[in-house]
C-alpha cells in the first residue's frame, strides 16, 4: 500500500498532523508512506522512521507562472506512486488541487470550508466542533480509512546522533533547564520580552538550580538578547544558533517549556513535556499544547481571541500585557515543585 499526506506548513501544523502518520503506520507496518512538505521544514522529517519519502515544495518558487513546469514535474512524479490513499490535512486550494492531480485511488481531506478545497476529496471530514484541537480533527481522517486512533506510539523519535551532538556542544548537564520560546509569526502573538526576562529573574530566585535556554529563529535575536542581559549567569542565548533538529532535541532535555502560540510549543507538546502557553489572539481550545491546553494562559478580552494576525485594539497587545509575569511564576514554580506532574 501507498500512501500520500499532504501537509507542507507550518512547523506546528506539521508536528501535529504526525500521530497520522504513526498510526497509519503502525497499523499497515508495511506500507510506503510519503509526505508533501514545505523546503524549509524538510529536516523534521529527514530520516524520519516511518516515512518512504518526502516530496518537497516550494510555494515562492511555485507561485511564479515561470516554475510552472516544476509544478507539472512534480505532479508527474506524484502521479506515478500510483497512491491506493491521498490524505489532504492542509485543506486550502492548492494542496486539495494536488491531492485531486495525485489521481489516488482514494482521496479524504478536511472539511475547512475556506476554499472549497473539499470538492477535490471523495471524503470530506468536518471539525467536530469549534473548538475541536487541531490534532484531534487531523485524526478524525483515520476512522474513514479503517485505522484505529489511540496514543501508544512515539510522536518524535529521538534522533540520537543529534542528542548527542547536543551535549558535546553545550554541556547542559547538571542543571533544571526550562526552555523560552519569546518569539512567534505574528508580532500580535508574542509575549514582550522584557516580561520573560522578568519571569526569568523571579524564578531563579526561587530555584537555585534552574537555567533558560532561550529557543528562536536568527530574527529572534534580539528578544533572546533582552532575556539573557536580565540574567546573563543563567541563561542559555540559543536563538539562530540551532537547526531544527537541535531545537527538537534541546526540548527533550528541558523540563518545561514557557511559550507564545508558536511550533515550538507543539514540538514541546509532543516530547511530553509541561508546556505554559501565553496566548492572545489566537484560541488555545483549537491549536494549544495538545493534552495540556488548561495550562494555557489567556485574559479574554472582548476582541480576544480576534484570529487576527495585527492587533486592532485601542490598547495594542492589551491581552498579552494582561498577563503578568509574576502570574506566570506562580503556574512554573507549581509545575516545578512537583516532578511528577505530567501533561494530560
């Protein structure tokens, strides 16, 4: 059996849409499963254990009449899997375009409604509800193909040359790192920095042998620069100087993760670790930490959650100030002072 998933972007959708792929897995152990992936996020997937293949895409590159024949390219190459299932988890216009080229024997998708990508399925699956989480909608595709849903199976495997690579680089043994992720896509969606720099300071001095590692993109330099200055002795600066794979590995190693609504607090999420998410204008109910979305922090305002990627309040990012980093201190230490506590 062959099987095409179509979920190019983004990292948090990515790692979310995953329980699909281990399940189908684990349930037909011998089948050729392959993934419609975004470029830049194909070092997620490298390697990956359960994967045939991953056929790459590049939407800048695609977008422009004069890379159409990549397009025809790879839709050629699509084409000749000769897929028995094409699962469509991105459910926008151009992936169920493709889903539909694939020409498998069998085409579901999600029932997103946002444009009209359902006519290109054989099977549409609505969202339970509005505020189904994402992963569960994602795995509400498996019922229609006859594969059981439960949770035993490895979300990500470690990889252990990366681990390892890790370590001798860094050296983070011998303390309690706690993982920050200050920033995110939308400028709307990250808490300020001089905030987690705050929470930094008052919990170090609560516990002796806690140190940050703050996660980022190069662009997130800055935000990582303004948290390690308040504490420079226990925090890690570790924005743009990691891969993908490292961040991964790097989370395993944490022991809780404190995070705007970005992919890494999926990743978090899914390494099993206690996630306190900060949210604003998006709503934790459908894209919070999977398991744990009551440690999701959140003022509702009556414009939040607004969806909205810029803030349009008379108060700019008045539902992120809300939250204050002492409230946020009073969640981790919590969390600290009982090891046993575990997402649910």
């Amino acid at each position: 059996m062959k099987i095409f998933i179509l979920k190019p972007s983004s990292l948090g959708d990515v790692v979310q849409a995953l329980p699909v792929l281990r399940l189908i897995k684990l349930h037909h152990p011998h089948s050729e499963i392959f993934w419609w992936l975004d470029e830049a996020l194909t070092p997620l997937l490298d390697g990956d254990p359960d994967l045939a293949g991953i056929i790459p895409f590049n939407r800048k590159r695609w977008s422009s009449p004069w890379r159409w024949n990549e397009v025809w390219s790879s839709v050629r190459q699509i084409r000749a899997h000769r897929f028995d299932w094409v699962i469509d988890l991105q459910s926008l216009m151009r992936s169920g375009a493709m889903a539909w080229l694939a020409n498998g024997a069998f085409t579901v998708g999600l029932d997103d409604a946002r444009e009209g990508a359902r006519g290109f399925y054989d099977v549409s699956i609505p969202r339970r509800s509005y505020a189904t989480h994402a992963v569960d909608w994602y795995l509400d595709v498996l019922p229609a193909l006859n594969v059981p849903v439960h949770r035993n199976f490895i979300w990500l495997p470690e990889r252990a040359s990366v681990a390892q690579a890790v370590r001798e680089k860094w050296r983070p043994e011998g303390s309690r790192w706690i993982a920050l992720q200050p920033g995110a896509r939308w400028l709307n969606k990250r808490w300020p920095a001089e905030y987690f720099a705050a929470f930094a300071r008052e919990l170090a001095a609560e516990f002796s042998d806690v140190r940050f590692a703050i996660f980022g993109s190069a662009a997130d330099q800055s935000l990582g620069e303004t948290i390690s200055r308040a504490l420079p002795d226990r925090c890690l600066d570790l924005t743009g100087r990691t891969s993908l794979a490292e961040m991964i590995e790097w989370t395993r190693l944490c022991e809780l993760m404190v995070t705007n609504d970005t992919g890494p607090m999926h990743v978090a999420a899914a390494l099993g670790k206690p996630v306190v998410g900060i949210f604003g204008p998006t709503d934790p109910r459908r894209t919070g930490p999977y398991g744990q979305t009551d440690r999701a922090l959140q003022h509702p305002l009556p414009c939040a959650p607004c969806m909205k990627d810029s803030c349009r309040n008379n108060k700019p990012l008045e539902c992120l100030h809300a939250i204050h980093p002492g409230e946020v201190v009073t969640r981790v230490a919590a969390l600290l002072a009982d090891g046993s506590v575990q997402p649910r």
